[in-house]
C-alpha cells in the first residue's frame, strides 16, 4: 500500500526539481554575481588608469615639443624659426590632448574602484539615513575656455546637505586666465556665490545638477551666474563622500567661459 503513495510523490516532485533546475541560471547566484560585479569594476579601472597614463605622456611629448620649439625660436636662424612654431603648435595641442585624456581616465578609476568596493549589485545600492544629513564641503577644480582666454579654477563651497538629494552652501571660485595682466584687465577673478545641487537619485551613480548666483568681486564686480549638470559618484554608505564630474558654465560682466570640473565631498 505503501508503494503506490511514494511512486505518486515521487511524480509530484519530479516536475517541481526541474522547474528550479531550469529557473536556476549562474548568473544570479550571488556569489558569481558579485565576482561579476567585481570584475567590472576592475576593468573600469584598468580603463581609466590606461586613459591616465596616455594622456600624462601627451603631455610629456607636448612639453618636449615646446621645449624644442622654443629653444629652436630663440637660437636658430629664420627657416628654423619657421619651424619652431610647428613645433609650439604641435606641443600644445599635445598638451590639450593630454589633459583633457588624463581628465577623461580619473572619472573611469574612481567609479571603476567604487563598483568594485559595493558589498552588493552597485545597481541596486542605496544611500539613504540620517548620515546622508549634515554639514558638509564641496571641493572642485577644472578648466574653463571662452572669453576672454582658457582658464583654471578651484571651487570651495562649504554647506549642507539636506537628505541624500540636496545640498545647499556658499561658495567661492578662484581663477587664473592665462591672458598677461595689465592696467585694463586683471588675470584673476573670485566670484562669491550660492550654490545649489539636486542629485537624482540616491544610488552609486546618479546624475545632478546645480545652479550659482552671486557676484564677481575682483575683476569689474558685477552679477555672477553659473549652471552645471554632471554625475556624482557615492564613495561612502555611511557619509556623504562622493565623487563629483560635470560641464560648467559660468558668466559675469568681464567674462563668460565653459568647460569640465571634478570635485570631491565629504
């Protein structure tokens, strides 16, 4: 009597046993899930740190090549002259390439690194708490073209953030132009302004954008205005460390320039 019965169970839980088996794909088991995930962001980095290398030895070949054009300009006699502005021309785009490719690879390593480090799926990673809340600052640096000459900048902008998406400070931006100063025009500029950020999103990547009202205090003091939008990257789960990369534009009465900014928060 017995027989009969486990032949029936036996039939009942032949198909169940091949349904899972058949559910059962490798790639979510999260054990190979995670050494995937690992992996990506390793390649990532590799990535970026590759793009790094490449663009610091343009730079080195672009500073070579307006070593030798310069020396040439200075030593040599009018055909080599000639030649001498190749090689300025040759050296300092070299030297554009090269930074704008190292500038490139730093974004690739510090997001490759933060995937790499997430204890689960970095598409699945929130960042939400009391920790998220508090003071805290943004530090940025980038180069910005436009009028009237290309220049570097440094941002500090000390705030708050009010939860995982908004952050609100005031800031200051010095900048260095690389035009030569005289009794018209100064170099160097500072504007003071509010600053503010609204990511969206709370995950590792999420993009953003802010906006800064204030004034030009150095240079022709006047209205200041800047938009950026870019991408942060969390760098933390327990605080609000994160990588900042973004397109900036800004404006006041003596200037009005664009370019590419990181930063870092904390």
């Amino acid at each position: 009597m017995k027989w009969p019965r486990v032949i029936l169970l036996f039939l009942l839980l032949v198909p169940t046993v091949s349904r899972a088996q058949m559910a059962y794909d490798p790639a979510e088991d999260p054990f190979r899930r995670q050494e995937q995930i690992e992996q990506q962001g390793l390649k990532l980095r590799k990535t970026g740190i590759e793009m790094a290398v490449a663009g610091g030895a343009s730079m080195l070949a672009g500073g070579a090549l307006i070593g030798l054009g310069y020396y040439a300009g200075k030593t040599g006699p009018q055909e080599e002259n000639m030649a001498a502005g190749v090689f300025l021309a040759l050296g300092m785009s070299s030297c554009f390439g090269g930074v704008l490719c190292a500038m490139a690879g730093v974004p690739l390593i510090v997001s490759g690194n933060a995937m790499h480090k997430c204890d689960g799926y970095w598409k699945d990673q929130y960042y939400t708490g009391n920790t998220q809340r508090g003071f805290g600052l943004i530090l940025d640096g980038g180069f910005l073209f436009g009028m009237p000459s290309p220049c570097v900048q440094a941002r500090i902008v000390p705030g708050y953030y009010f939860n995982q998406h908004l952050f609100a400070g005031i800031g200051a931006a010095p900048t260095m132009d690389f035009s030569e100063a005289n009794e018209f025009y100064s170099p160097f500029t500072l504007p003071v302004f509010a600053d503010v950020r609204y990511c969206f999103g709370n995950k590792l990547f999420a993009p953003y954008l802010g906006a800064g009202v204030g004034m030009e205090t150095v240079y022709d003091p006047n209205v200041y205005f800047s938009v950026e939008a870019g991408l942060r990257v969390r760098l933390s789960q327990a605080s609000p460390r994160s990588f900042w990369v973004s397109a900036l534009g800004e404006t006041s009465a003596a200037y009005a320039r664009a370019g590419i900014k990181m930063g870092y928060s904390f």
